[in-house]
C-alpha cells in the first residue's frame, strides 16, 4: 500500500468532484470522482488515503513539482485521517 496525500479538488458543472491525491514525490497519482450526493453518503474525504500501487498513474512532468509541494505540505499540516 502507498499513502496519497490529496493535492487538488476540483468542482464541475455536472455536480461532480473531482479530488487528486499524490505520492509526496509527486510522482504518481490516484483520481476520484464522485457525485455530490454520494460524496454526501459516504462522508467527508480526509487528508491522505492508502491505495494499491497498481492503482497509481504517473503524473505528467508538467505537474509533478506542484503536486510534491501539495503533498508534501499536507502531509506537515494534516494527519492523513483529518477531513479535508
């Protein structure tokens, strides 16, 4: 299992979220989409989550540097477990 920390939201018109979560290198990412109303279900998204490598894409070179310095500066201000 590797630890994710979330690096990015993002809302849309079609009442989707979107959340991105990254190594703390920035190398690889996890993306998930939910409906408001399921987000509303299942509960608040925390800080960090745990996903299997295989789940993991690389993130492209254009993003990497942004989404280690997200990460990483979640992971000094959050417990993975905080609800963001």
């Amino acid at each position: 299992m590797t630890r994710l920390w979330l690096v990015e939201r993002a809302y849309d018109d079609r009442n989707l979220v979107s959340f991105t979560y990254a190594t703390p290198d920035g190398s690889r990412q996890l993306r998930k989409q939910l409906s408001m109303t399921l987000l509303r279900r299942r509960g608040p998204m925390t800080a960090a989550i745990e996903a299997d490598a295989d789940e993991l894409s690389a993130v492209d070179e254009r993003d990497r540097e942004r989404f280690a310095a997200e990460a990483q500066k979640m992971a000094a201000e959050h417990d993975p477990n905080d609800e963001i």
